[in-house]
C-alpha cells in the first residue's frame, strides 16, 4: 500500500507546550517577519533602482536577500496560522514541500557565501583581472549554480523520502524537516539510500563551508601586507564573515548536530528557539549588516531617508 494512503497529514507538536502565550508569540512572530520583509525588500530595490550598485557583489547581496525572503515565506505564514489554530495540522505534500523549502533556502545562503568569497577573492587578489573574470555571463551562471544546485540536491532528496513508509504522524518541530520525516520510517533499512544521500550532501557543501575559509584565510594573509588592502578587506569582507558566523557556526551547524545527536531532554521552548534561529536571526541581521557597513548602500539609504524628510 502507498504510504500517501496510510498518512495524509502530519501533527506538528512544537508548539504543545507554549499554547498559553500564543497572543504574544503571535505578535511577536508577526512584528519579526514584518521586519524581515521591510529589511530585505528595502535593500533588493535599493540596489535594483540604484545603477551604481549593479556590480557583481552587489547583484550577489540582492541574491542573498531574495534567497532570505524565499525560505522565510516557507515557514513565518504556516507559523502564524498554526498560532491561531488549536490544531498544528499539515498535509503529506505540504510537508515535504516545506522541508524541501528549508534545505534549499539554507544550502542557497551557503553557495551565495562561497560565490561572495570568491568575488572578494578575484576583487583584492587578483584586482586586474576582475572584470575580465567576472563578466556578466560568469555572474549569472555562478548565482544559478547557488540557487539551482541545492534546488535540483533536494529534490532527489525528498524524492527518496516519499518513497519510505511511515509508521508515524507525529514531528516533533515547529515545521517540517527532512531528517524528522525520515526518523518515523517503519524500518531503518529503508533509510539506507536517504542517509547515504544525506552524508553525500553533507559533504558537498562542507566543501563549500572549507572553499569559504581557505578563501579569507588568503585574503587575510594578502591584505596584511597592504594598508590599502587592509581596509579594503575590513569594509567589503567583514560582512561576509559575520554572515558565515551568524548563518552558520551559530545557527545552521548548531541545529544540525542537534537534530541529530542532541538530547530530547531540552524544554520544548528551548528546542523551537534552536529549530528557528537560522529563521529567525540571519534574515534579520543579514540586511542590517550590509546597509550599515557597506558605504555605498548606506549612503544611498541616507540619502533616500534625507530626500523623503525633505
């Protein structure tokens, strides 16, 4: 029998233990994502009305941006209804389809840092061969390799998934992940080829994470020699780095491991604040850090504020 027969839709547990306060979480939720959006689409059109800033690392930012906007509408919406709701309902396909929503959104922010790094490599490194390195063409196919990669990785993945048959409904999270839907498999037999898969992908993109860091582990020891560089590094670089901490070390690497290895002891809050940091703090921070530290942005933005004061 199919399994789509036996489950039709999955219960989602994470919010049990904090129905009391869903007035104020609602809110709360409802502010942040109004801020994520505000934050994200103000910096995309900046730099889509703006012809000074359709240079490669600037198309790559707006990237980033949209990449942000598209894995927050993956979750905050469900989120938000499931607040409002006394039951925390979602369907097969709408699983899956969120899970796939997940991973690609995170995999897409990780290939856009390692495409940044390589741009911040050629721009400081190798400074007279930039332009004639990154045209136009090359950009375009590096940002659809960063979006179309993860895309085309977990489809096969969830693929496989819905080929397992469940023995269970119940997710243990605020919304649907891939390795919590393959934990309710009937037999761990099953789940061979979606753990090799899993390991498989896990280390493509560890060769992203390991690119990035060999990328500013050169442009470190390249701008030591240079006041110039130096500076160069500190005001187009720095961002980069604090997004790679802030949506990774911090966030995405923190939940992973555990996903996997942690302890089901934690209070429930405790493992919903874990499950959504990277839903939560890179869309925010992402956008601030830019507009702030990169000149060009915040001298439009300043000068966008001071014309409308006018």
């Amino acid at each position: 029998m199919d399994n789509e027969s036996i489950i039709r839709v999955f219960t989602l547990s994470g919010l049990n233990e904090t129905m009391n306060h869903r007035i104020t979480l609602f809110s709360l939720t409802l502010l942040c994502y109004c801020v994520i959006l505000f934050v994200n689409v103000s910096l995309i059109m900046t730099i889509i009305l703006d012809e000074n800033l359709h240079e490669p690392m600037y198309i790559l930012l707006c990237s980033f941006c949209i990449n942000g906007l598209y894995g927050t509408a993956g979750f905050y919406p469900k989120f938000l209804l499931d607040l409002l709701s006394s039951s925390h309902v979602i369907s097969y396909t709408g699983c899956l389809f969120q899970a796939f929503v997940m991973y690609s959104f995170a995999c897409s922010d990780l290939s856009i840092l390692a495409v940044m790094a390589y741009d911040r490599y050629l721009a400081i490194c190798r400074p007279l061969q930039y332009h004639s390195v990154m045209t136009k063409k090359r950009l375009s196919h590096l940002v659809c390799f960063s979006w179309l990669t993860p895309f085309c990785i977990f489809s096969i993945n969830v693929l496989l998934t819905s080929r397992l048959k469940l023995c269970s409904s119940k997710i243990q999270r605020l919304f649907c992940v891939n390795w919590m839907i393959v934990k309710l498999a009937c037999s761990d037999t099953n789940t061979i080829s979606n753990s090799i898969f899993a390991y498989v992908t896990i280390g493509f993109y560890v060769s992203h994470g390991l690119f990035i860091i060999w990328s500013y582990m050169y442009l470190i020891k390249t701008c030591v020699r240079s006041k110039e560089d130096r500076a160069k590094f500190m005001q187009t670089c720095m961002p980069h780095l604090i997004s790679l901490l802030i949506s990774f070390l911090i966030t995405v690497v923190i939940d992973l491991m555990y996903m996997r290895f942690g302890s089901k002891d934690l209070p429930q809050s405790l493992q919903n604040f874990i499950a959504i940091e990277f839903l939560l703090v890179p869309p925010v921070m992402n956008p601030l850090i830019y507009g702030f530290k990169l000149t060009k942005i915040r001298n439009r933005i300043v000068g966008l504020v001071y014309v409308s004061r006018k």
